[in-house]
C-alpha cells in the first residue's frame, strides 16, 4: 500500500499541534480558576483581546466575548458543510436573529433590517432620500459628527443640491434643553432632514435625541439617527425614541462580531426605502411589503454568521446583568476622568450625568498639549492603546470603558498620562 | 478560596469536549490514510460539506477546502484579538491579498478592488454610470443573464429612463461566431454599454465575450462582464479579455469561503468609479488616485477574513494541479451530460467543446418533462441537490463538477434521473 509520506506526516503535525493547544488552553483555564479573583475576572478572561496591551479604544471596533464569537463561528461552520440547506432557510434564521433583537430594542422585527454597520445604515438612508431631495431643502446636522458619515450626506449633496448644514453646538455642554434650543435655533423652513448621532463620535456626548425627534416629527421634518456607539452601552428603546430612522451597531458594545448592526425604520417611512444595492428582492414595478429585507438585506452570497449571534449575545449579556456591569464600567469612566482632568486641571466637556454618557467619555486635556506625541508616547512607552486627539479647539482623550477593563489598568493609564503629560505641552 | 464550581466544571467541560474532538479527528485522519486510495480521496476530505447527500450544486454557492476555511478563522481570532493593531495594518493586508490575485487573474493589483459578490460588483458599476447615463442610452444584453443583476440594470434605467435591452439568444449554440455575429446585430447608435455574463448563470454557457470586448471598444462602447462563475472554474487572464469592467466571485469556485469577489476596472475607466456605499475613503471636491479601494472597499469596521484568505486559496489550487482537477472534472461533465441526454434522447444545447463549458454544465431534459418535480423527486427520494429547472422554453438541469464530486456520486445521478423522468413526462 502506498501512502503519501509527506502528506500523511503534515496531517499528523496538524493535529498534534492542534492537541497541544487544547492542552495549552486547558492548563490556561485551570491556572485562571486557581489564582484569579474578583468578580469581573472571569468575564475578562471571556474576551479574546491580547493581555499585554492595555486597550482601552473600544468604542472604535468592540469585542467579542468568547462564548459569543464560538457561535459565530459554528454558523460559518453550519454554512460550509451545507449551503444549499442554510439558504434555504435563510429568512427562518435571519427573523431568529430579528425576533430577540426587536425585543431587546423595544421595537418590532418588522422595523428592523440587518446591515453591515451604522455606515452603511446611513448610506442605505442616504441614498434612498437622493430621489427627494430637492436643491432648495438642508439637512441640519451638527459639527460633532462621524467623518465617513459626514462624507456619506456631502456625496449626496453632490447629486441633489441639497445643503448638508453642520451647526456649531459648544462645549461644554450644561443641560439638555440648553442643547435642544441650541441645536433647533438651526432649523428653518428648508429643513427636511435633520440627522443626528445619539452618541457622538469624537467626543462621546448623548445627544437628547428623543425631544429633537419629537419636535421634527411635528414639524414634518425627517430623523436619521446614527447610534453607532449605543446599542449595549445604553438601555435603547427605539420606539420612545421616535426616530423616522436609525441605525446601530451591534459589534460595539453588544458584542457580536465585527459587520453586525442594525437599520431601523418606523413603518410609516418605510415606502422611502431603495435598495443600495440591487438583488433579488427588488423587482421593477412592484412595491415590496417588507422593503428592510428585500431591499437592504437581499444581495447574494455572504456570511450571515455575524448577524446569527445576536440571540447569544443578547443572552451574554442577559446572563452576566449588564445593567450591573454598565454601571461598573460608568463610574470607572467617571472616577477615571476626574483624576486625570484634575490632574491636568482641565474643565469637563460634560457634567458626570449617565445622561451625557455611559461607558464611552471624552477626556479633556490641557489645550496646549501636543495630543499626538501624547498618544504616542502612551502607546509606544506603555503599550496603553487610546485615542488622542485634538477636535475643534479642544484636546480629547476618548476613553472606553468595557466589561474585561480593569481598574487596574485604569491607573496605569492615569499614572502614564502624569508621567508625560508635562513633556507634551510646549 | 471560593471558586464558582458550576462555572469551573462547565469550562473543563468545554475543554475536554475540544480534546475529544481533536482526537476523534486524528482518528479519523488516521483512517483516511489507512484505508482510502485513489488521488481523489485525500482532496475530497478536504471539503467540508455533509456527505450524506450528493451536492451537485456546487455553481449556486461555492465550497471552500478545510485548509482555507481554517485560515478564515484563524483572520477572524487575529482580528478579535487586536483589532486596533489589526485595522492598523488594513491596507497592507488587503494589499497582501490582491498581488497574488492579480497575478492569478492575469492583470495588476491598482486594477482590482475587493467586493462582497459579483452582484455587489455589478452594483458598484451600474451605481457609477446612473451619473453618466441618458434617456436615449441602452445597455445592450441577453437573455441569458442572472436575475439579481437584471433588477440592478432595471433600477439603474428607472432612475436615468435608459433602456436595458434583453438580447434573446438562441440555443443550442453552434459556434462562437455565430453568437457573436447574433449578439452583435442588437448593437445600435443608442448602445452605450454592453452587459454580458461570461457564464451564464441558467445555462452554464461560456459566452465569446473576448471579440465582444474588442468590437465594442472600436465601437466607442463600455463593457461590463459579470464573471460570477469564472475565476477557478476557467482561466481567466483578465488583461486578454479586454473589458473595461469585470467582476467575479472567488467563493465559487477558487474555494474561497462565502462573500469574497473582486472588481476589475481597466485603469482608463477609473474615473468612473462612484463610491456606492460612501465612507471615509471619499472626500468632496476630492478625486481618488486609487477608487477602487477608496471608493468601493472602504465603508466602517467589518469581517474582511474572506478576502485574506485569497493567498492560502490560490496556493491550494496551485499544490494540488488545479489544472488537472478541472480537466478531470470537465470530463466527468461531459460524460454525465452524455449518459442523461441519451439516455433521455435530447438535443444538447452546446458542443463538447470547453471553450462552451467547463465544470458546470446545462444537461437538457425532455420539453414536456415537469422539472420541478423531477427536483423534488432527486431532493426527497436520493438526496440529490441539483438545480433542475424550465428556461425560455428548455428544461434545464445545471450539473456543477468540482474537485470532491466522485464518479460514484454522478452515477447516483444517472440512476436516480433514469427511474423518474418517466414519472414526471406528462
């Protein structure tokens, strides 16, 4: 008998370094439950971030608890083994996934529609109101905005005429009805969109959206709603919101894996639906009863696995009471600006209100300090990953706080920043 | 020292699940080698489709061998890992991806730009020339072409009132001038672009799109080729073909897992490119050196491992003589077609010629046979998934051939389509 001997041995290296990381992994487990304590060490050990880098940036990607990212990859598994029977039952399990998040959301499936992320959510919006918007109308949005977005609305300026209108809203903020009457002395007659984020991007802020949706809705003027950042880090009821539309990302903060968010709009809007991109579920002629799945989800082959967690993560977090590690992470985020801002002797973007923010704040810094050599220096000098940078006049240090930070490396943020803070002001 | 002792067993639990696992397939492995023969039987184990059904199906969703499927993975745990560190390095990792791919595709990497699916392709281009189009134009077609794509050229013609014009072309084939000289004569003044699948999806037929490509650049026309079923399956030495777009998936048959396909734009029609989902790659009143990254990869934080695995693909064609696999495949596609169309007495709707087909075929079936309850017979009583279907008149049953597709399996075929096509000629 002839066996290819090459071939045989490289199977056998395979599965034998596949042993021994199953080894590795078991020895890994049994050390953390002999040593580790604490309540909160457990769950960090369910992410899958490397250890030796402090990361504390996770507003910009999220992570994926493990128990999460295993049924992500199972699904990818179920896929390939069968595909014609996975699509086959491809809206069965994409309304499996929609069912649990609806209810998570405080809204119904039949408002919701899965896309990649919040970016191509607006882009799905953006896109469908090119054939409405005239030269004469403005979307009012305000200057604390996300780039690809303001991008997004300036492309489809360029096809209609349309004036996208970015307001100044100051800083620091005090209270939301200040905001509110800053924010709407913006509106005019020519309005016909105002877009907002709920929370903002470069500085973290929770926008009082629901009076601004509430106002607008009289004035017949259309929401969009970018909560890219709040899906998970705020309780988030979408239909005490009263958005016409709004999209989330799920991988930020409820931890599914990265491409999973959500499109959400209220039924009464939905005939202003056009698919960005064109499948099989949109036909010339016809109106579509459930445009959210045939014009934004119907567009070919791709894994789907991403949007498939949801159920389990929503069940993650139902398990470990995020309500409870929400507010952990909330007074970490707190107690940790105070000290450096007081530290810094720097004023606060906002007052310590769960109103203004959750897990994501933005850390003001000395106007005069080199933000990016300040970066910099914690990332190559203390392997402390955090955005640093300055924004309109002022100096942010966007700090993330999730489940698996540690207070811990809280101080070896803070104490970094004293050490370098100084030899960054010039 | 209290140690939570439900969750300590139920993570020893999952560990000693994944040895048990492990072991089982060394054993598993372990017999392959022992027992099995035949240069086959090593390359079809490495597919991990479910072997209690004879998937015949191969062209509608592609499989992906278990060495590049273990690369996917091993991207998606790098990138949960560090996704900052990861995203850092985005450009030089896709960059990474498309030199080999443009190597294998015969043309450059400033060329290519990374797409979902081949209908996401074909939306990018007709998205670009909703700009450019008029109410005069027509984009010139068959009626050969893929559903999904035909709603993308309506809905572009909806918003710029162009005509898309669905040329009927006659089966069986005869010769590539014929077809050539029958397509061409729907070309007219109005013509400004012409979109032609290079497989077509219903009936498995390689169309002559070379000389199509050069009659219409001496005839001042844009050609757009939807090469959905291509790459993997034909070579493909794009810069021969000559069309100023082409788009394929690599998930079909260059096995590379769901969701991962390029778009080719010939380097002089790059300014054409619009970006359809708008994110911080385009900038207004800016123009991009490079649109195919800027305009078409670049919209927020996704999964990009399909794409990554292009290189660990490629060399798995390349280490198992991918020319030779799909010579053997072709002939095992001709034989089968042969056996079904004598044995049923039918006319075959092309030669024997692989310039016409390669590992996915048309098998045509009686006129008054009904189809879809052939299917349902194939599906129900032998667990045969094979697409058998009516088409402008012809009933078509398209056989896919791919590397793990055994003699056995296509006899399984022959057999269960001899017992019922009785049955279902009424």
């Amino acid at each position: 008998m002839s066996i290819p001997g090459d071939e045989r041995a490289g199977r056998w290296r395979e599965h034998i370094c596949q042993l021994v990381t199953t080894v590795e992994r078991m020895a890994d487990a049994h050390w953390r439950c002999l040593y580790n304590s604490g309540p909160m060490t457990d769950i960090t050990s369910d992410y899958q971030l490397r250890r030796d880098t402090v990361l504390l940036n996770h507003g910009s990607f999220g992570a994926c608890p493990k128990p999460v990212f295993d049924d992500y990859q199972h699904w990818q598994r179920e896929l390939e083994a069968h595909p014609g029977g996975f699509v086959a039952r491809w809206h069965q399990r994409m309304d499996e996934a929609r069912a649990p998040l609806a209810a998570y959301l405080g809204t119904t499936p039949d408002q919701l529609g899965f896309v990649t992320n919040a970016t191509m959510g607006v882009n799905v919006i953006a896109h469908s109101l090119r054939s409405d918007l005239r030269e004469s109308d403005q979307i009012l949005s305000s200057d604390h905005e996300y780039g690809a977005c303001n991008n997004t609305w300036a492309y489809t300026c360029s096809k209609t005429g349309a004036r996208y209108i970015q307001r100044p809203m100051s800083l620091p903020v005090t209270t939301a009805e200040a905001w509110v009457e800053q924010f709407w002395a913006g509106v005019n007659p020519r309005t016909r969109v105002i877009y907002l984020s709920h929370i903002s991007s470069p500085t973290a802020l929770t926008f009082p959206i629901t009076e601004i949706c509430r106002r607008a809705r009289a004035a017949g003027i259309l929401t969009v709603i970018d909560g890219a950042h709040v899906p998970g880090q705020r309780e988030l009821k979408l239909e005490d919101i009263g958005a016409d539309f709004y999209t989330g990302n799920c991988h930020k903060w409820m931890g599914t894996p990265k491409g999973s968010a959500f499109l959400y709009v209220r039924k009464d809007r939905q005939h202003l639906i056009e698919p960005l991109i064109v499948g099989h579920g949109w036909h010339a002629g016809q109106v579509s009863e459930k445009p959210l799945v045939d014009y934004v989800e119907q567009f070919g082959t791709r894994d789907l696995a991403a949007f498939l967690t949801l159920p389990a993560a929503i069940a993650y977090m139902h398990e470990h009471n995020w309500a409870e590690v929400r507010s952990r992470c909330f007074k970490l985020a707190c107690d940790t600006r105070h000290r450096i801002e007081d530290m810094l002797d720097t004023e606060p973007l906002c007052p310590d209100d769960p109103a203004w923010f959750s897990q994501m704040v933005a850390v003001r810094l000395p106007d005069r300090l080199n933000a990016a050599k300040l970066g910099q220096a914690l990332r190559d000098q203390h392997k402390i990953e955090i955005p640093v940078f300055p924004w309109n006049g002022v100096n942010i240090m966007r700090l993330s706080v999730q489940a698996y930070t540690t207070q811990a490396e809280l101080d070896i943020l803070v104490d970094a920043v004293g050490r370098h803070a100084k030899e960054c002001i010039g």
